[in-house]
C-alpha cells in the first residue's frame, strides 16, 4: 500500500447504501461517491478517495451472499472527473508514482472481477480516471443529460492508464477508442456528449435523466435476472487494429509533431490491448505512468492546467467585484463580421437589448440578419428552444443613428483598426451617453489610453479585445488604460464571465500580450526568410514546440494585411525589436492570402507567384537557427513585457498564449518551455518561474 498522501487532497468518499429493487431477490449495493460539495467542485480520486473507494467494496463483500449486485454512481451532475491532479506536483519520486499507478489498478480491478456483477451509473462528467473506473464495470448506464465523457489525459501530459487504454479498445474497436484517448484530447480536449459516447458503444443504455438512478436500477435488475441481454460487438485484431493505429500515429503527429510523448506512449498501449492478457496491459500502464509523471511536459501540464482552471476565473490585479456595474443594454457599433460574432455573443450570454450600428442600412441589415440566422442554426440543431430563440430574436436590432445608444450600459466598437477613426468614434459616442457608460474597444494593437486621451471621461475606456473566431476561443484581453477607473475596469470583468470568457488583465502597451509575442516570433521568422532561407526550412523550424500551427500557416490564417498592420504599429513603438518585412508588404500590394496554395490531395506548397515576388539575400538558415532566434526573441520580449508591468507575472503570460494562441499545456504556455530548454536564463540571466513550478524540483 502506497503511503503517498496528497495534504489538501478534497476527499470524495464512497457511501453505501442497500436498496431493493422491485422483482429481484435480495438487494443491490449503491455506491455513491460525493465528495461533500457541489457540482462547481467535481469528484476526483486522491489516496483517500481510493482508500474510501476500497473500504466500500470491503463492507459489501462482507454482505456478498445478500448483495445481487453492485453499482457506482456520482453526486448530482458529476459521477467522477478522475484522479486528483491537484497532488500530482507533489510526487517527486518514481517509486511514489509507480505506487499510485497499482494502487488504482488494485482497487478497480476488484470491480472487474468481481463474482457479483457490477455497474456504473454515469449520471454526469466521466472524465479520465473516473471513466475508467465505470469502464472496469461489467455494465454501464448512461444519463442522456451528460455532456463530459472524455479520457482527457494526453491534453494534459499523461495517458489513460488506470485500465483504460486496455479496457477500451477491447470493449468499443481499437479506431474508436483512438478517437477518445488520441484525437479528442489533441482537439482543444474534446467532450462526448452522452449519445456520441453511446453510440460508440461506451455505455449500454442511454436513459432519461428524470428518474435516472431508478430505471438504471430497474435496468441492471433486469440483466442480472437474465430479462435483458447485453450484446457486445466482435472487435478486429487484425487490420482494423493497424489502420486504427496508423491513424492515431497520424493524428499525434499532426498536431504536437512528436513534441511531447504521452500519445506516443497511449498508442503504445493500445497496441498492448490487442493481444496482452489484461494483467499484462496493466502492469506496462503502471511503468507508463510511472515515466510521464517524473516528465517535465507533465509538470508543464499541470501548470497550464492550474492555470485554465483557477487563475483564469479569477484575474489577477482584478479590483473588488461590487465595483461592477448593471448592464442592461449592450450597443456594438459596426455591423461587419466581427461586430456581429459580438452581437451573437452579447445576446446569447447577457439576454439584455443588443443594437448594432453602422454607416448604411444595409450593412446594419446584414449584420443582423447574420445573428438572426446563427439563432435560427442554434435553434434547428436543438442548441435553443424555441422559445428562448424567440426571446433571443427580439433583443436584436440595428440602426444607422448612434441615439440608439442613449440608455445603453456598455458599447463596445468594431470598427477599421485606425486610430483617427477609433478616437472620432468614441468622440461621437460620448454626448450621447450616460457618464457611466463603458465604452469598450475591441483594438487588437492601438493604444487604449491614446484612444480616450481627449474625452472628457478617459476613465470609461477599456480594451476588450477577443480573439477570431468569438465563440471558440475562450481568451478576452481586458486592458486598462492609464487613467481607467477600477469601475469600468470591474464591469469590464464582470461582463467577461458573464460572456463565458476567460479574462486576464493587461495593462496598457502595444499589441497586448497575443498579438505582441505572435508578431515579434513570426518576425523573427519571416526575417529569416528575408535574408535567404527557404520558406519549407523557416516554417519546419517550430515543430520540435508541438505549436497548433507552423509560422506561415498562422500568417495564412491572421492574413498578410493585418500581420503587416501590427507590424506596423509594433514597429513605430519599437523599431529595434519589431521589423517590417518588405517581402510580407509584397504578399500584401499583391492580395496573396499567404504563401501556400493546396494541391487537390489538400497538401500545401508554396505558391510560385509568391515565390516569384519574394526578393531574398544569400545568407539562409538552418531549421535550428531560425527556432532558436524565434525563441531568443520570445524570452527578450517576455522579460521587457514583466519589467514594463503589461501583466501581474509569467503566469499570465502563460495564460494568454494557451487560451487566445492555442500553445499547449505541454509547453505550459511557453514560459516554462523557455525555462527547461534553459533558454530563459541564457537570454535574460534568469528563470520565468521557480523550479518546482512547471517543472520537476531540483
């Protein structure tokens, strides 16, 4: 038994109840885990949990001539998220890990082999270690209200490896489970929804959530008396298994380029599963376990996960929340594509009048219309009743006259990124409206003190800068000009979590924290182009980081015109840092969407017509170069950007290159990647984080 003990570790106890079910003899033991608080704080598995988890199936093994069968459910909306991650930080040897690793697959495999049959009741979030234990379960039971069933692990560092990739593959098909433990988690941590989980054959039954734990009752009654058939499908050993494999490989090396080694070490696993005895599968997950938990892309894991989970609700610097003030109307002045994603989002998430305007009727038509038919989408695929579709409706118009904005709380613009015509905005804004308006602008780049330097209430000025596209990504800039008040700065913070964002605070200074970090890295990466190295070389360069995109795949994306426009503006506030590249002015006078074109099998090459305006020197780059002068002037610019004050420190850094770049946990974000390649110190003589933090103790 392990003595490992996780100090703050939120015990989720296993309590026990006998129950009778109508037309079976004898009773059923239900276990329930609950951890003592509610939804908002989800079970997890720490050695406490296990060793409650335990204690229960010891008490009903005591009852086994009376108990007919076994079953597992959670507290409302949750049946189990996994073990505690919170305690994995504090595992610093091997053997502990190792440890814990057979300590699960002790207490769960009890549930396997059991004489008694066992079920789960998945009545909420299934997420890792908790699905693995309802997978260990010889039947399972689905509420069609759950929205989280996941073996999240390779998003985090780690691989399913409490029983589960050997459990899965043997009970869904080796492709199927490649989807859930390699794809979905390598997918911005994708979710199965309770009828997609079913539907890969996870679950046995998919019930209401109404009278959930009695039809599962009813329902496991019914199999053990032998009225029900379970029928489970023949699984491919042969080629399904390769092909499956061969996909998941694919996958992983799409999106993290071998960066880190947790897919690679799952998809070793699965292989196991397809001819390994159980106990064989096992133990090997316990070794696998073992290595991930003493590597540095775990701990950088960890860390980028604190970081989404707690930092992120709470911003740093934040002022006192009773700050905030009501906002009953909402104005958004534009009406293009980002204004109406704006549109969509207000609406939905504050339920308050929204009003868009713009220079002619036309354009405000278009761009409620284009909120009018997302409500009708959301509406047809069942995401809106129709009733709150039709209450949605009538809280969206348009105008071409800015009186609409009279008794509105917040306005936020969407206009050209130009300063002048920002600054005349805010000017025409600001004797129509109340003193206490906020007056937000959605700038990517421009100075938000520049913008209310000439009004006569600065103070109510903020930057609300999301990020493209507005309903995926979850980052929202919140800047604070120099002179605004800790009430806008607070209402501005209160609508973010009102919206669903996840809002870090920044002060004032060019291009936020995103935008300036990607401009100075992708600079630095077209300047090696510039002087001569071939574009393949230049965008290869960051595959070793596991990045979301390669450099000149994120420039297709953003577009040559706006990086050129940062650029611009990053350039004109630090012209020795920040160049601008006359090959990207090329791409741009000439209306090139980037350097790529598509070949019909979807492969990218480099366009020839870009190739034939790029004008290059005779001085190229290796790969190795060009990655380590990005990641040199990445540190320079983080370290300038902590001593400037633009945030609290590194951490949220770290939480703006996750939540609006999409870097990955594995990275931490990219400070601690900075740290363990020792980058950090050699650029700036000192470490971002402590070690321990992000990273295995010293």
């Amino acid at each position: 038994m392990t003595t490992v003990e996780f100090p703050n570790e939120v015990v989720t106890k296993a309590l026990v109840r006998y129950v009778t079910v109508p037309g079976l003899s004898g009773e059923a033991a239900l276990i329930t885990l609950d951890n003592g608080f509610d939804h908002t704080k989800p079970n997890s598995l720490g050695p406490a949990g296990l060793a409650s988890l335990e204690a229960a199936l010891d008490e009903i093994e005591a009852r086994t001539p009376r108990v007919r069968f076994i079953a597992i459910t959670g507290k409302p909306f949750v049946f189990c998220v996994g073990a505690d991650i919170t305690g994995m930080p504090l595992i610093t040897r091997r053997e502990d890990a190792l440890a814990i690793a057979r300590r699960g697959h002790q207490i769960f495999a009890r549930l396997r082999n059991s004489d008694v049959p066992t079920f789960a009741f998945i009545n909420g979030a299934a997420l890792g270690g908790g699905l693995e234990l309802a997978l260990h379960c010889h039947y399972r039971t689905l509420s069609s209200s759950v929205t989280m069933v996941a073996l999240p692990e390779c998003s985090l560092g780690l691989a399913p490896t409490w029983g589960g990739t050997q459990l899965l593959p043997n009970l869904i098909g080796p492709d199927a489970a490649v989807t859930v433990i390699i794809e979905n988690p390598l997918n911005q941590n994708k979710m199965l929804r309770a009828a997609q989980a079913h539907q890969l054959g996870i679950s046995d039954v998919l019930l209401d959530p109404a009278d959930f734990l009695e039809r599962s009752l009813e329902w496991a009654a019914g199999v053990v008396s032998g009225q029900i058939t379970v029928q489970r499908p023949e699984i491919d050993r042969g080629q399904a298994w390769d092909a499956a494999l061969a996909r998941g490989k694919a996958i992983a090396d799409a999106r993290i380029r071998g960066a880190a080694p947790a897919p690679y070490a799952a998809l070793r696993l699965l292989e196991l599963a397809r001819h390994a005895s159980f106990e064989e599968g096992t133990a090997t997950e316990d070794e696998v376990l073992a290595d991930l938990m003493m590597s540095e892309e775990l701990r950088s894991g960890l860390y980028a996960f604190d970081l989404v989970q707690r930092r992120a609700k709470r911003p740093a610097g934040a002022p006192d929340r009773s700050l905030a003030r009501e906002i009953t109307k909402v104005g958004i002045v534009g009406a293009g594509l980002m204004a109406s994603q704006l549109a969509l989002l207000f609406v939905r998430r504050l339920e308050v009048p929204v009003v868009l305007t713009d220079l002619d009727e036309e354009r405000v038509t278009k761009g409620v219309n284009y909120v009018l038919g997302e409500i009708a989408a959301l509406e047809s695929k069942g995401r809106l009743s129709a009733g709150k579709a039709a209450k949605l409706r009538g809280l969206i118009s348009g105008s071409v006259d800015n009186r609409v904005f009279a008794d509105a709380d917040f306005i936020i613009e969407a206009v050209f990124e130009e300063m002048k015509v920002k600054k005349q905005v805010f000017a025409d804004l600001e004797g129509l409206v109340s003193p206490t308006c906020v007056l937000a602008t959605n700038t990517s780049s421009l100075s938000v003190t520049e913008m209310a330097a000439d009004l006569a209430h600065p103070e109510r000025v903020v930057g609300f800068h999301f990020f493209n596209p507005v309903a995926v990504l979850p980052l929202l800039e919140v800047v604070r000009g120099e002179r605004t008040d800790d009430a806008t700065v607070a209402t501005a913070l209160a609508v973010g979590k009102q919206l669903k964002k996840s809002c870090v605070l920044i002060n004032d200074a060019p291009a936020f924290v995103v935008n300036r970090l990607l401009t100075r890295f992708l600079g630095e990466v077209f300047a090696a182009v510039d002087e001569g190295t071939p574009i393949p070389v230049a965008d290869r360069a960051l595959d070793p980081l596991g990045l979301p995109m390669s450099p000149f795949t994120l420039l297709q994306l953003v577009g040559p015109a706006i990086a050129h426009h940062v650029a611009q503006t990053m350039h004109a506030v630090f012209p020795d840092r920040f160049g601008v590249s006359e090959n990207l002015a090329r791409l741009v006078a000439a209306g090139k969407p980037g350097v790529y074109i598509w070949d019909e099998t979807g492969t990218p090459k480099v366009d020839p017509e870009v190739e034939a305006l790029l004008q290059v020197g005779d001085r190229p780059s290796t790969e190795e170069q060009v990655r380590e002068r990005a990641l040199t002037a990445v540190a320079q610019e983080i370290r300038i950007m902590l001593d400037e004050g633009v945030v609290q420190d590194p951490r949220d850094i770290d939480l703006c290159m996750i939540l609006g770049a999409g870097w990955p946990f594995h990275l931490g974000g990219i400070t601690p990647y900075l740290d363990r390649t020792g980058i950090s110190e050699r650029v700036t003589g000192q470490r971002f984080l402590p070690r321990g933090v992000a990273s295995l103790p010293a």
